[in-house]
RNA sequence: GGGGCCGUAGUUCAGCUGGUUAGAACGCCGGCCUGUCACGCCGGAGGUCACGGGUUCGAGCCCCGCCGGCCCCGCCA
C-alpha cells in the first residue's frame, strides 16, 4: 500500500475519496461488531470504522490491533452518520471505511499513554523520549520550535545575513563559564573546547568583511542545570558591521514582531520598552525585570530618616536603605498571612518584613508608633497607596534590599496571581556597568564579556574610576526572563589591550589567549557589535512551557545526563590510549 | 558544594500511631457487545514498597547511608 493522506485532512468535501492511511493507532472501541480506530499521525487523528458486515477477513484482523501498532488503511471516506460526529476532531465530520488494512509494525504496550495531561515521571519521560514526542504538545513545541526558526531565517535573510558555520572543536578562552574540553588524538595531552558561544568568530566574520552574519548556534557550557538552562543550548546569533545600538535594537524588534506574527497570530507593540540598567534595578531589583504587573521598588530612605523606628535608623546609620512596594488591595491579610510573606522575604535575604496596612480607620501596623500618623500619611502619599492597601518595607544594604524586594515582587505576582495571562513584555535593558568587581578573585570581571566597547564617553575613567565605566552592552528581556544579550564590541587593538589590562591578564596571556583577535583588530577592522537570542528560551515562552526541556527533543537531565542514550559513559581503554589519556577519578 | 520535595502494580497515586493477606483508578489480558470517540458490561493477571544497612517481637511507615528524578542557592563572561 502507498500511503495518500494524512490522519488530520479529511473533511465533509472529501467524502467519497478513497484513501490510504498510514499511522499509529491512538486507540481501539471494539464493540463486538463494529470496531473503531483512532488512527494519529503526525497532523491529526482520523476515525477507521472496520464492520464485520463489509469486509470480515479485514475486520478479524482489526480485533487484534492494540494501542501505537503502526498500520495502513485503505477505504473509503464516509460521512458520519447523524448525531455521531465528533466536534472535538477537526476531521470529527467524517471517517474511514476499512477495505484493506495491514500492520506494518506492532508495537509493545507503551509505559504511559500517548496523550497530552497525562502525569508522567521526568525519569520515564526521558527514557522513553519517542514516546514522549508522540504527545500532540510535545510534537506542537518541537513545530513551533521549527516555525521560529524559519521565521528567523528569512527575516534575516531578507536584511542582507549571511549564515556562516563557526568551528565547535576551538580554544578553551578564560573568562566566562566552565567550558566542555575535547581531547585532541593528533596532539598530545592537548584539548579543543567547545564554544560557549561563537563571540570570537564572528568578530574575525566581521573583520573578514562578512558585514552580516548569522548562526542558529550550539553553544555548550558546563555548569549548572536549572529549569531554563541545559549544558547546550542553541542562540540566534548574529553580528553586523558598521551599526550602532539603536540599528541592533531596531532591527530585533522587527525580528521579533515576525516571530510572533507567524507563530502566534499576534502584532507585538513597538518600540519595546527601555530601561538603563540602574533604573531596572532600582524599581524592579532586578536586571531582567517582568513589565508584566507593577509592584513597584520606591526608596523612602530619606522619607524615614528621622522615625524614631529602630530598625530603619539602624540601617540607615549603617549607610543602608530602606526600600517599599505597595501591594494594592491586600491590606486585608491575616495576620498568618503576613507572617508568611515575612518567611519569603527571611528565605530571599531578608533580616524582617515590615507591614502596614492602610485602612479606613487609618493605619494598622505593629510599627504606626514608631512612625507616627503624620509619617505614614506622607509615605502612602508619596507611594501612592489607597485605602485598602498594604504597605511593605525592607531595611537593608542597597544589594540585600534590591534583591529581597526583587524576589518578593516576583513572588507576590506569583501568590496572587498578578501577572494577565496571554502577555508578551519584552525590555531592552541598556547601560550595564562595563565591569563589576568579584571579591572572590579580588579583581575586575566583565559583565557582559571583556569584547564589549565602553561608552565613548566613559573610557577615560576605564583606570581611574572603572565601576563608573558603562558598556555599549543590552539585554533583552521578555516576561521577566533574559533571553537576549549583545553589545558594541571593542573593534580597537589599542582599547582592546586596555581593557584586558584592567581585568588582570597581562600582555602575554592575552597574546596567548587573544592574539589571533588583537592582531585581526589591526587589520581593518569594522566597527561592529551583535546579539545572541536564546531559542531555547524564547521558544519556551512561546510554548508556554514550564521547563526548558519541553521545547528540547533530547534534553539532560538536572545532573547533565542523557537517560535516554545513557551519557555520559566510560571510554574504552583503547579510546584513551588513543587520546593519550588515563583516568583517575580524584575525590 | 549546599538546601528542599519525591521514589509503593505497566502508569498516577492512597496506605492512619510501626501490627492480619499492601489497596484504588487508569492501563494490560480473556469474554460479551453494530455507532463509539474517557465506549459499556463481566471476569482475570499483575508488587525486589528504588537500593543497602540499622532500630524493633514486628518496618512501605522510624533512623543512617546510597542511587535516581525535580525545584532552588552557589555557578551560568
């Protein structure tokens, strides 16, 4: 039999086609007489009626068929008869009519069924990964996933990008995360890595006159997995010559809006917003701010300076802040209530949580005595709060209290349910401090990468005042999650060297490790800068996915293992030789 | 490296204060059933309670360890 259609076309205007079907049987009602099959393939589900009346020998056949058996069917299609249509199928209005059936595979019991809200174990999921895809949401991500993609494609396509493959067997460069190491057979005790991202490459593209580049990039790093992040990940990455920020931004954003055109039916509002980095921070605590709801970050520091509240005096003194956020309408919690919230703000950092609630008898608090009824009039009037609400204060560090009320405005959003459902809030987050200082290493690491250009303006203070320093660096954030970042690269062997010197590395290590970019920087190289979109992410959000894993065909699990193909492995000893490599497991 | 949740039938789970033969639903197997689509009805099979120790007269349950899955902190330029 040769396979004609498939199980999702049929409709009313087909009746009395005849049709060969090829698929994986959903499921069996065998009634004795008549037998109907539900017959799924990749774009839908068709009803085979097999009756014993019409074709017994096929009908016999049909009584042994059982749950993912692979079949063919040739018949007949027929409408259903009156008041036996099923509206639920886009193919409800009409089935097939079994003349000839054969099994082409049959197949074992699956461990769970193949349907969507099934609860099924990570750990099964994973081992049985065909199983899983079956699933129509599992088969809709990867779809989107592949809808995304070409959406991309030819958006950048039709701007002039040129797509370029860049090596993933390359150089392992300090900086950055823990990279995955390859051992080299031809060179001794030597090792590749592979690229946490193509940064380098398509500067040299770039410095080769490429002008536009992209790449749906594999990039690899090796730390840990959480429910957004694998060890491989894939980036659209692109990098373009002779622009400016505000071109970049520009012309992802009309990416974007054709992503989701295409993907979703839906017209992204333009120009995204915008928030400098020390904005984001002080009103949302965060560097990946969700627009989605308010909840708010104000600083009443000098509001409360002279309470004779201990606890904000305390902090003050110790040239700490004292930060607010208004909680509209929920100055009716408990009392159990608010000791919970005081738990979350403990668990995100927090020393306390201070309430007050505003009400029409005025204010309630365990603290209105020591902030008095003029204070508190003149706090909920700068915060804007009304009858009803409930007030929220943290005292702290600047970087304790950002985070505590960063933490709890997520939180919050999450507890009573804040956050408009169907809503897409990109931010463009921009000024990012070119430098921040690890007190682990006790020296200057880059924020974004040590490539990104300062501001024209800030590069003097690269010596003298290097937290001052801010990047031509951005981060695109949607939803609260980061799921892009790019910046204006150094395209100077002079700044380049500059910078390197302020984050340690010597002249000779960054000849080691750099040389072949400084020396490409001489050669003519354009001023350029680029981007890199997490797909895995943004398809994540597309798909409405809760883990990154569901919009990945072959995900790792949380310890970075592969259940399905059992990796990692042992090597074998003539593998290591070869490799010139012995193992020692070291505790 | 650290914190938390989970592991019982093929699957999802229940299993009381430690006490008789470890249950339910779905799935599976057999039978009946000619308009079902969560088909229905009757019957049946199915358990290394993840694994290893310990406490106890007695452990699915308590304790210790270990393996695995998930979430989080650190980490992720």
């Amino acid at each position: 039999m040769k396979r004609t259609d498939d199980c999702g076309r049929f409709r009313k205007s087909d009746i009395g086609r005849t049709a060969t079907l090829m698929g994986w049987v959903q499921s069996r009602r065998d009634h004795g007489g008549l037998i109907f099959i539900d017959l799924r393939d990749r774009e839908g589900i068709t009803q085979v009626v097999f009756n014993p009346t019409l074709s017994p020998d096929i009908h016999k056949q049909a009584h042994g068929l059982r749950s993912e058996d692979v079949i063919a069917v040739h018949g007949q299609v027929e409408p259903r008869p009156a008041g036996t249509v099923n509206p639920q199928l886009s193919t409800g209005e009409v089935e097939m009519i079994a003349e000839d059936l054969e099994i082409l595979n049959p197949a074992k019991t699956p461990p769970f069924p193949i349907e969507d809200n099934v609860l099924v174990s990570e750990n099964l999921r994973l081992k049985y990964r065909y199983l899983d895809l079956r699933r129509p949401r599992m088969l809709a991500n990867l779809k989107r996933r592949h809808q995304i993609l070409r959406a991309v494609r030819n958006f950048l396509d039709g701007h002039g990008f040129i797509e370029v493959e860049t090596p993933h067997l390359t150089k392992s460069t300090p900086e950055g995360a823990r990279d995955y190491l390859v051992p080299s057979r031809v060179n001794p005790g030597q090792f590749y890595a592979l690229p946490q991202s193509p940064q380098l490459f398509k500067q040299i593209l770039m410095v080769a006159g490429m002008e536009r580049y992209y790449q749906i990039a594999r990039c690899f790093r090796d730390e840990d997995l959480r429910a957004d992040r694998q060890p491989e990940f894939t980036q659209i990455d692109l990098e373009l010559s002779f622009v400016d920020r505000e071109e970049i931004l520009l012309l992802m954003e009309a990416m974007l809006c054709e992503v989701f055109l295409a993907v979703k039916g839906i017209h992204l509002q333009t120009p995204f917003s915008r928030l400098s980095y020390p904005e984001a921070m002080d009103r949302y605590g965060t560097d990946k701010p969700d627009l989605r709801f308010g909840l708010e970050i104000h600083d009443v520091s000098s509001l409360v300076s002279d309470s004779s509240f201990q606890v904000f005096q305390e902090t003050l003194n110790r040239k700490g802040v004292v930060k607010a956020m208004v909680l509209g309408g929920k100055a009716m919690l408990s009392r159990k209530e608010l000791d919970e919230l005081t738990e979350v703000a403990k668990g995100l950092g927090a020393k306390g949580l201070a309430w007050v609630k505003v009400s029409a008898e005025g204010f309630e608090s365990p603290i209105v005595k020591f902030l008095g009824e003029p204070l508190l009039r003149k706090l909920s009037g700068a915060l804007s709060a009304k009858t009803g609400d409930l007030l929220l204060f943290v005292a702290d560090q600047l970087k304790t209290a950002r985070e505590v009320m960063g933490g709890l405005r997520v939180q919050l959003s999450e507890r009573f349910q804040l956050i408009p459902a169907d809503q897409f809030h990109f931010v463009w987050v921009t000024d990012f401090p070119l430098l921040e200082y690890d007190e682990t290493e006790q020296r200057y690491v880059a924020m974004h990468h040590p490539f990104t250009s300062p501001l024209d303006e800030d590069l003097p203070l690269l010596e003298t005042e290097p937290r001052r320093v801010r990047a031509k660096a951005y981060d695109l954030v949607l939803n609260g999650s980061e799921i892009g970042g790019g910046s204006i690269r150094i395209h100077r062997r002079d700044v380049q060297i500059r910078l390197f010197k302020r984050l340690g590395i010597e002249p000779a290590s960054a000849q080691e490790k750099f040389g072949f970019l400084l020396e490409a920087l001489e050669y003519g190289a354009p001023p350029h800068g680029g981007i890199a979109l997490g797909l895995d992410r943004l398809a994540m959000i597309l798909s409405g996915a809760e883990s990154i894993r569901d919009v990945i065909a072959f995900p790792k699990t949380q310890k970075a293992t592969c259940l399905l193909s059992d990796a990692p492995s042992s090597a074998t000893e003539r593998q290591l030789k070869e490799l010139h490599i012995q193992t020692e497991i070291v505790e």
